[in-house]
C-alpha cells in the first residue's frame, strides 16, 4: 500500500525543487545581473538538489521502493512548474501543444498514484 503522507512530502519537495532550478536557469532572461553573474546561480544549485534528492527519497518510499514513480512524478510537476513561471514571468502563453503535453503530465501522474 503506498503511503499518501511521503508521496505528498516528496511531491512538496520536487516542487520547490523545479521552481528553484526554474528561477536559477532563466533569471538570466528577466535580470541583468543574473544574466552577467552565472557563477552565483551556478552556486545555487548546491542548496536546490537536496530538494530532489530529499524529494525522491520521500517519493520512493512511499511507493515502497519503487524509484519510477518518483521519477516520473518529479518530471511531471516540472513541466507544470515550467508551464506557469515561463507564461507568468515571460508572457509565452500556453499552446495548444503545451496544453496536450499537460495533460499527459496530468495522466502520468494520475496512473503513478493510482494504479496499483
């Protein structure tokens, strides 16, 4: 049976994790001084992978072990992540074609938790 609270803990951390990494990679196109100190942002990805590495560790035992799960649930918590911040910060809007990869996200993670 999986446990919903470490499932929930780690789909938390994950989302930290890609919102973090989301602002570290593309700071550089909203701010010039991200743009021109790539070093600091580089540096940033020490803080941000304990979220993943947290995130999967939570993840993986709530489904018992399994590692896809996690994988795969972190991957599509990051293309909703991307999706928002990239439509909120940069004004590209959502396409038709972003639409239907959502919604495969949306399965992806729907067919992780429930199906057993």
């Amino acid at each position: 049976m999986n446990n919903i609270k470490d499932i929930i803990i780690g789909s938390l951390l994950f989302l930290i994790g890609q919102t973090a990494v989301w602002y570290q990679l593309n700071l550089q196109f909203i701010n010039e001084w991200f743009k021109n100190n790539s070093w600091f942002m580089a540096l940033m990805g020490v803080p941000i992978s304990y979220f993943f590495i947290y995130g999967t560790k939570y993840s993986v035992e709530g489904f018992n072990g399994e590692l896809w799960p996690s994988r795969l649930i972190g991957f599509s918590l990051g293309m909703f992540v991307y999706a928002i911040l990239t439509w909120l910060h940069l004004n590209q809007s959502i396409t038709p074609k972003t639409l239907v990869t959502l919604i495969l996200a949306t399965t992806i993670v729907v067919i992780q938790i429930v199906w057993k």
